[in-house]
C-alpha cells in the first residue's frame, strides 16, 4: 500500500500528513451523502487530493456516488479522484463481499499534477 501512495507523489499539508487508509465496507454498510471537510492539507482546498485506489473489482451491490453520478463496473488497480470540495458524495455496500478501497489525502506536487494531465494513464508500482 505504501508503493501506491507514494506513486500518487502527494505532499503533506501544512497541519496533516499525507493520510493512506485502507478502507472496508462491509455488506450493508453505508457511508450517507457528505461533502469532505479537508481543509487541513492546504490554505486553497484545490490544492488538496484524495483518490480512491480500488483494490477489488467492483462486484454487483458495491457503490459510490459522486452528484448524481453512480459509479460501478471499476476494477482493481484503478485510481479515482474527485471535487471533493463542491461534489456530494456517498458510498454503500449492499452487495454480499466487503468493498476495498486505499484512500489516499494529500496536497498535490507537480509530480502529481503532471500524472493526471493524462487521460487513462497508467502508473507503474
């Protein structure tokens, strides 16, 4: 898990480390519609990232919900990022084996910024 933080090359903010967490949901679990309140990393908020490293391919019941888009069919390996800041979001698991993700927060490099300037690209770990 360290080797697919570090490729993300997030640097801490200016009160917080760079957090990674494995995250598990487990059937019928729900995290409820939210906006994050990341604030900690940086002064400018744009400046803040948090993707969401799949650890599994997705399996039917398994979701998150950006806005109003649902997102599912992912699979393992894929890395997603989001307006954490502007967008609503939600998860939930009502499917019948747990939900992995990495969840990665931190302020973004150049290095980071010049990652994601491409379309479907992929980062070797």
């Amino acid at each position: 898990f360290q080797r697919m933080t570090d490729a993300l090359a997030l640097v801490p903010g200016k009160k917080s480390e760079i957090q990674s967490r494995v995250h598990v949901q487990h059937p019928g679990q729900v995290w409820n519609l939210h906006i994050d309140k990341l604030e900690k990393w940086a002064e400018n908020p744009h400046d803040v990232y948090r993707f969401m490293v799949m650890l599994e391919d997705w399996q039917p019941g398994h979701f998150m919900q950006y806005g109003n888009y649902v997102h599912t069919g992912y699979r393992a390996g894929e890395i997603y990022g989001f307006d954490w800041y502007n967008v609503p979001h939600c998860t939930a698991n009502a499917g019948h084996t747990p939900r992995c993700t990495l969840l990665v927060t931190g302020k973004a490099s150049q290095e980071t910024l010049n990652l994601f300037s491409t379309y479907n690209l992929s980062i070797r770990v």
